[in-house]
C-alpha cells in the first residue's frame, strides 16, 4: 500500500539550489535560509532536465489524488518529513448560471476552501513546515489575518514543534479559536498584519523562534505552486486564458507563474499563459496602484481597510515578483470595492450554491467589473480562485420565522 500512498512512496528529489529572486545569487539548499542578503526572497530551483525524464504526465495520473502526488516538484527529500493531513486535488466548479447571467466565457471556481483548515494556506505552510521540519526547526512564528495562522498552527503541531501566532485584533474570531484549538499561541495585536510582522521580526533574538512570514522562508511558495501543476492537470495540460486571483502577499500568483514556467521548460505544456489579474480591496490596493504607475515596487498602503481581510496586506515582501507575474502574463490588476465583494458573495452562493469567501469574492466582484468594462473579453475562459471556505466567515442573518400553533399563510412564502 506505500508505494499508493503519496506520503510514503520514496521518490527522488530534483532541488539544485536556491535563487535570490533578484539577483539570481545562488545559496545552498539544505541549510535554513530566510531572505537572500538583498532582502528578497529566495525561489528553489531544480534540475528540470532530470525531473521530465523521471516522471511522466501518465505516470501522474495513475497516483492517488492528492497534493503529494507532484512530490519530484517539490523540495522535501526524505518521505519521513512529510507533514500531511490529507491534502485532496480541489474540484474546478463550472459556473455555468453566471456564466449565462452574464454573458462571459467558460468560468470556473477553484475552490480552495476544500484543504485541510479550509483554505488554500495548507499547501503553501504543508511544504514550509515539512521542509522546517527537515531541516530541524523547532519554533515558529508567524503574522497573519487568520488562515495562515490556521494553517501553520495545524501542521505545526502535528510535526510537534512550538507555534506562535500573531493577529491584527479584527482577526475574525472563528480563526483565532482555530488557530489557539490547534495548540498555538496567539495574540491579537492593535495594529495590521505588517504591524504584526514587526513583532516576529523583532522577537527572533530574544525567542530564537523562525520567522515564517510570507516569503521571509523559499518554501511556501512550492506548496503554493501546487496549484499551478494541479490546474494545469486538470485542464488536460492546456491552460485557461486568464486567471484571477486575490492578491495580499501574492505567494500563489508567485507560485503559479513559476509552476507554469518550470512545466514549460519540461515541455509538459506550451508557452502559452493564462493572464494573471492580481485582485485586490480599493481599501488596500498597493499592488494595483503600482501597476498602474508601471512601478516595479509597491509602496505602503496606509490606513488600508476591507471586509477581506485576507488580502489586507499593506506592504508585501514579494511585490516585485507579484507585478512581474502580472505584466509577464499580459495581465493586470484591478480593486474593488466591500460593497461589490459582499453582494458577489450572496451572488455566486445564490446562482451556483458556492459558498464564496470575502477573497473568493473579490475575484468574482471583479471578474463582473472587468467583463462590463472590456478588459476581460467574452470569449476568453477564466478560472476564479476562492482561496478558503464560507464557512468561516459571517452570513446575512435569517430573521424569518414560523409559529407552527397558528394558520400558516403558505401563498405569502412564494
């Protein structure tokens, strides 16, 4: 039975190096690292000769369904790290009603919020705590608005080491409880995410704790590549025309553009791409303010603000890879506004029964501007990422209500 299980197969390892995203400066693998000495994050790279000529598409799709299943693309090299709590394949949902409501092209929904802690954060922080675990840390922290924190809390634990957690005090309350159920600890802090940043930064001496905040470690963005490989499978190795995506840090946009590159240069698909559209709140667009202004660099978002709290990233390490992956694409980046993201949510729930997060949302508010103002055209097919489950997060109250002792006016129910 090993060798169908994903988690326990042995299988070889193709990472070569790692690669400051700005330099190109080459650093060691299997050592701990953080930021390159530029600052910037660091991108594993891997012998993709060797890796195409180890595993084929058809050797793929004969392994159980899960996230494991792309393991030569992944840098854990010793099956006993692998850190796991059942990772499924997520199903692209045809959105046919909206579709037809709406006039566009073929429409999909990734829906994310089937992972384990419902969100997509258990394939960046699955790789990043596996790969902790290999290379034998003990203590992590980490910044987050809540599914992150989840997410790392979760694996964490599982792996058996010391996790603490930081959260902006509007943090919903369904994920700090998650996050403190699953054994972390955590502190809601008077101030945002990059507020809650800081304090990881700053404690690292004085706890020797490892900071696990976004792209401050190489491996997150693998796990979050996943999707990538995986929507590139799942669409017979064609890809769709463009995708959008909520961007705060940016991780998956990151991770799938690179995901999409390496399938290329093992010719597994051509040079074609979906255009990138990095989804952002008008209460915090730092990302869509420098594309704009054909900027490589984002600046602060002050006073930023939105009901997706998820993408209430002010500041992101990453914002150069982020704009980079959107022009590279001949995509762009668009915001909307809270009002726009609330009602797509009760939309899509009430046209295709998809429980949409605010971040999924926000993708599907903006796919509704972008379709009505021309950039997105009728005919191109678009993949909309809902990055975590409804479940999680407030619904319109139900305020209706039945007295089964009295007359029931069942003509006034229609």
């Amino acid at each position: 039975m090993a060798a169908m299980d994903n988690t326990k197969a042995e299988r070889p390892n193709f990472v070569t190096h790692l690669e400051c995203s700005m330099t190109g400066e080459r650093y060691e693998a299997e050592v701990v690292q953080g930021l390159s000495r530029e600052g910037r994050p660091l991108l594993v790279r891997y012998d993709l000769d060797a890796l195409a000529a180890a595993v084929s598409k058809e050797e793929l799709a004969e392994r159980p369904e899960d996230l494991w299943r792309y393991r030569e693309f992944l840098p854990v090299r010793k099956t006993e790290n692998i850190v796991s709590l059942g990772e499924p394949l997520t199903p692209i949902q045809p959105a046919t009603r909206v579709q037809a409501k709406l006039g566009g092209g073929p429409l999909f929904v990734k829906d994310e919020g089937r992972l384990p802690t419902g969100s997509f954060k258990a394939r960046g922080l699955g790789i990043a705590v596996s790969m902790a675990k290999e290379l034998g840390l003990q203590k992590l922290a980490i910044p987050t608005n809540g599914n992150a924190g989840a997410a790392m809390a979760a694996y964490a634990r599982r792996a058996g080491m010391e996790v603490f957690v930081f959260c902006p005090e509007d943090t919903p309350e369904t994920n700090l409880r998650e996050i403190a159920m699953q054994g972390a600890k955590v502190w809601r802090v008077n101030g945002l995410i990059h507020d809650c940043g800081k304090i990881v930064r700053e404690g690292v001496e004085a706890t020797g704790w490892f900071d696990f905040s976004t792209l401050k470690e190489p491996y997150r963005i693998e796990g979050k590549k996943t999707m990538g490989l995986e929507l590139a499978e799942q669409f017979g190795w064609e890809l769709p025309d463009v995708i959008f995506y909520p961007t705060g840090g940016g991780t998956g946009l990151i991770g799938m553009v690179k995901a999409f590159d390496e399938l290329e240069t093992m010719g597994w698909i051509g040079s074609k791409r979906p255009r990138m559209v990095a989804v952002q709140a008008s209460g915090c667009a730092p990302i869509v303010k420098a594309w704009e202004e054909g900027a490589e660099h984002a600046e602060v978002w002050e006073n930023a603000h939105t009901v997706a709290a998820g993408i209430r990233v002010p500041a992101a390490v990453g914002d150069f890879l982020i704009l980079r992956g959107v022009r590279s694409t001949n995509g762009f980046a668009t915001a909307v506004d809270d009002d726009a993201i609330e009602a797509a949510r009760v939309e899509m729930a009430d046209l295709e029964g998809i429980l949409l997060c605010p971040e999924g949302a926000a993708t599907y508010a903006a796919y509704q501007k972008e379709l009505a103002s021309g950039r997105l055209s009728a005919e191109e097919s678009v993949v909309l990422f809902n990055c975590a489950t409804g479940l999680k997060y407030d619904m319109p109250p139900v305020t209706a209500a039945l007295d089964r002792h009295k007359p029931i006016d069942y003509a006034a129910m229609m």
